[in-house]
C-alpha cells in the first residue's frame, strides 16, 4: 500500500465529486432533503468518530513509554480532559469555543498534510494553522448568517465586523497551502474542494462532508498503512476490528445526550451541540495525546 498515491487518489476523487455537485443543482439538497441534521449527526457518528478510535491503542503506547502498567491511567484522564472541555464551555463559552477553532485549525491543517514530507521550517505550525483554517473562515464568509446562529446555538454571540479580514485570512490559508507543500497541485485540491464545499452547502453539511469524507478517511488510511503496511484489506479488518469498540461507546454516549437535551431544545439544536461540544471535548484530549507521542517519538 502507497499512502500518498493512496491519498492523491483520494483527494482528487473528493474534488471531482464536488464539481459534480457545483455544475449541477445538488445544492438543493440543504432545503430538499428531510431530517438532514440527522444525517450529518449519523455520518460523523460513524465514520467521523472512527478515525480517533484507536486513541486507546495510542494511549498504551505512550504508557509504555513513561513506564505506566495501569491502562485505566490513560482512560482516567482522557474523560476528565473530554469533561473540562465541556465543563468550560458552559462557564466560559467564548474562550472556550475560541481555542477550539484555533486549536482544530491547526489539527485539520496538520493531520491532512502528514501523509507527506513537507517543509520543516520555523514557521510550519504557523502554516498548519493557516492551512487548517480553510474549515472555519469559508462558512463564515459564504454562509455568515448560519453559521453565527451556530455560535449562538453553542452558547455564544458574535458579530462579523469587518468581513474583509476574513477574506485576508483565506489569502493566507491559500499561500500556506503553497508553502507547505512542494506539489501544490495536490494540496490545493482539497483547499478548493473545502471551499466549493462551503459554497454549495450550508455550514453543517459542508462541515460534515469534509470531517468524514476528507479529514477522518485520510486519518482512517494512516492508520490502517500503520496497521498493515503490505496488505490493505488486512489492515482495513484490523482497523475496523480495534475501532468498533470505542466508536460504539461514543455513538451510545452522543445519542444519549442528544436525546437528555431534546428535553430543553429542539432536536437540530440539541444534535448542533453534541457535535461541536462532543467533538471540541474529544479533540483537546486527541491532540494532546498526538503530541506527546510525537513528542517522545523524537
């Protein structure tokens, strides 16, 4: 298996889908469509979650390396993180939600470029950030309204000032794009495919299609090369197999919430929490973990 022929295939077959989906009058899917909310919760129940499903394994290896025996350590303080994160966003929702949007910024823009060697420079977590903010500043700029009400869902008002930043800002996603990488046509494919995404589609379903269908599928082939380097199917069953367990576990939990909060909210509203509450709770945890394993590695 050739990860990064894998993963050109896989972006260039992303792109074209979305020219498919601009050329015709798909759009209408955002009003057409019943219970889209739902669909979007389901997709990034399953294959949204599934690419952070091997953080156990993940876990033990870094226990390993401080010379932990007791796996229940790692669990331990993986919830507790996942529960400060929510803890603080109900008493502090704007910083809250602001680190979540620079600190995933700089995920989407690391983990979708680790596939490949690129330029190791100073200023290459600065680029990582840039790249990544492509997932956050096109629905601001395309669907501003929606995606405010968002924020507003989440617990937080805001007012877009001046939108000229905002278009600044996604100069400078696209120049990281160019920097980082020594084929920009590869990378600046999923650059454009985020945002024709955000152009078509509202905010949650433009959101979704790139965290399942680009972010977590990409991640997913990482692990999976790591699983099994020579044999894809293998590894595809082994992934499937050790991610199933803790993917389980936080589908159950997800829809458990979703459902205590139906009693307070609507159901697009209570399910628009769960996600991004959900997920800001797993990705702190997630990136930490990344990092130090990173960082021991070395």
């Amino acid at each position: 298996m050739n990860l990064y022929k894998t993963n050109k295939k896989h972006s260039v077959i992303l792109f074209f889908v979305t020219l498919i989906l601009l050329a015709s009058d798909s759009f209408n899917l955002n009003y057409e469509i019943a219970f889209l909310t739902i669909i979007c919760f389901f997709l990034i129940l399953t294959i949204g979650v599934t690419h952070g499903a091997l953080d156990n394994l993940k876990g033990y290896k870094l226990l390993k390396i401080y010379g932990i025996k007791k796996k229940y350590i790692f669990y331990s303080i993986y919830i507790i993180l996942s529960l400060f994160t929510i803890l603080f966003w109900f008493l502090f929702p704007l910083l809250t939600l602001a680190l979540f949007l620079f600190v995933a910024s700089y995920h989407f823009g690391k983990e979708d470029s680790n596939f490949e060697k690129f330029k190791k420079t100073k200023l290459i977590g600065l680029c990582f950030f840039f790249k990544g903010s492509i997932v956050i500043l096109a629905p601001l700029i395309f669907h501003t309204e929606e995606t405010l009400k968002i924020f507003e869902i989440l617990g937080v008002q805001l007012k877009i000032a001046n939108i000229d930043i905002l278009f600044i800002l996604l100069a400078l996603s696209l120049l990281s794009n160019i920097f980082i990488d020594n084929n920009t046509k590869f990378y600046l494919l999923d650059w454009i495919t985020v945002l024709i995404l955000n152009i078509i589609f509202f905010p949650l379903v433009a959101f979704t299609i790139y965290f399942c269908f680009l972010h977590s599928v990409r991640h997913s082939l990482s692990l999976i090369y790591e699983l099994n380097k020579n044999n894809f199917k293998k590894g595809f069953k082994d992934f499937i197999k050790k991610a199933l367990p803790l993917t389980m576990i936080t589908a159950v939990l997800y829809l458990f919430v979703a459902f205590l909060l139906t009693n307070s909210y609507s159901l697009d509203d209570a399910i628009l929490k769960v996600i991004f509450i959900g997920l800001a709770s797993l990705t702190f945890p997630h990136i930490l973990l990344e990092y130090l394993l990173e960082k021991n590695e070395k």
